[in-house]
C-alpha cells in the first residue's frame, strides 16, 4: 500500500496519484506510524500540520524506516523531515529538500504559508519563501531583475512573518517609495511565480508510483530503541 500525506503544496493530488496512491491530508503526530501499522509499504510525506497541532514525529518516521517502509520527503514538512532524517534512510526529493539538506534554508517557516481549509482547496493566501527564493532565482538568471533588487526583495521577504507574505507587503517591506514602479515590479513578480512546492511535491509523488510495493528488505544498521511511557 502506497500513502502520501498532501495538502495545500498539491491540492490536486488526487487527480495525479492514481488507484494505486492513497491521498491523505497532511499528517499529524502519528499518521506515519498509523500508516504503517495499516500495511503502507511506501509512504510520501509532503505537508504536515504544525503550529496548533503536534507535527509528525521523527521517531514515528525512524520506525517505519525501521520495518523497511520506504519513506519520502519533499515541498514542505517531508523536505524538513527528509533533512533531519535522511541518515536513517529517509528519501528526499526535490529542491527544498536540497536546500535543507545544504544549510542554505534553515528555518522550519521558510516553507510555512497562510491558506484556507480543505474544503476549499486549501486556497493560498500568503507566498512561502521556498517559492520567493525560487521566483527571484529565475527572474534574475533571465536578466529581468538586477542583483540588486534581488537581494533587496529576498531580504525584504525573509524579515516578513509567513502569515503576512504576500507579493503586495515584500514589496512594500522593501521601501516602495525607493522603487521607481512597484506596480510593474508586482506584475512581474506575479506573472513569474515559481510554484517550488508544487513542483517538488509533484516529483515526489511520481518517486512514490515508481517505488516498489514490496517492503525494501534492506539491511538496517542502526536499533531503534522502544519509547517508554510511564503510567500515570
């Protein structure tokens, strides 16, 4: 059995993974372990609750790798946890993945976004900095941004609360009064938008169909020590 774990960096999910690819919403402390203990063989983590919820623990992720579960981790909380557990054996895919994986995104918020509930697709209503970052990248490498406004408008968005990140308030966060057009800058900031989570949420979601079925076998060389709880 085949699990991913997705939301607002896919919210379309469903419509690529298949019969084969169970979509759940993001995962919460325990659904990975629950995951497995239902049979699930591969499991793809991309979004994962957080802030008003406990998030998805490591050691739940150590013991499926454990019992040879694949895991996979991209786009947003799985790039995290791909990160901070890939010496386990946890697969990471991806751009933001590499960017944890090198140091070069530190912050757990950097992938963080305002958005709505399920029931709406999860409509975003702020812009992660993965996705800031990856925009400027391409604007500049086209030579359609200067250096300069490029680090003007990283440094203005990285300073921004990820609830409050829009296009409109970077800008205005950069000084709008030193820009000579802010209404062409957010044009073209707009109309360039590089949806970084949705791209490497959609690779890991073809890593997932492509991995095999059958629990890995592989030889694991390190003991996953049992959590004690004490009674109450």
């Amino acid at each position: 059995m085949k699990v991913i774990f997705v939301g607002p960096s896919l919210p379309d999910a469903a419509s690529f993974a298949g019969d084969e690819v169970f979509v759940c919403p993001p995962a919460v402390q325990g659904d990975v372990l629950a995951a497995v203990r239902r049979g699930a063989s591969v499991i793809g983590l991309i979004d994962g609750g957080f802030e008003y919820t406990a998030p998805v623990w490591h050691k739940e992720i150590l013991y499926a790798l454990s019992q040879n579960v694949a895991v996979l981790g991209a786009a947003s909380m799985g790039a995290l946890r791909a990160a901070e557990c890939q010496l386990f054996g946890m697969i990471g895919i991806g751009r933001i993945f590499r960017e944890y994986e090198k140091g070069a995104t530190a912050d757990d918020a950097d992938v963080a976004l305002l958005h709505g509930p399920m029931e709406y697709g999860y409509k975003s209503l702020t812009v992660p900095l993965v996705n800031v970052r990856a925009t400027l990248d391409k604007l500049e490498s086209e030579k359609q941004l200067a250096s300069a406004m490029r680090a003007r408008l990283e440094e203005s968005a990285a300073r921004i609360f990820f609830k409050e990140r829009t296009w409109q308030s970077i800008i205005a966060n950069c000084g709008a009064a030193n820009i000579a057009a802010p209404r062409e800058l957010l044009s073209l900031l707009v109309s360039n938008v590089v949806d970084q989570k949705r791209i490497d949420a959609l690779a890991l979601l073809e890593a997932v169909r492509a991995t095999s079925d059958f629990p890995l076998g592989r030889e694991i060389s390190w003991h996953l020590n049992e959590t004690f709880v004490s009674p109450i």
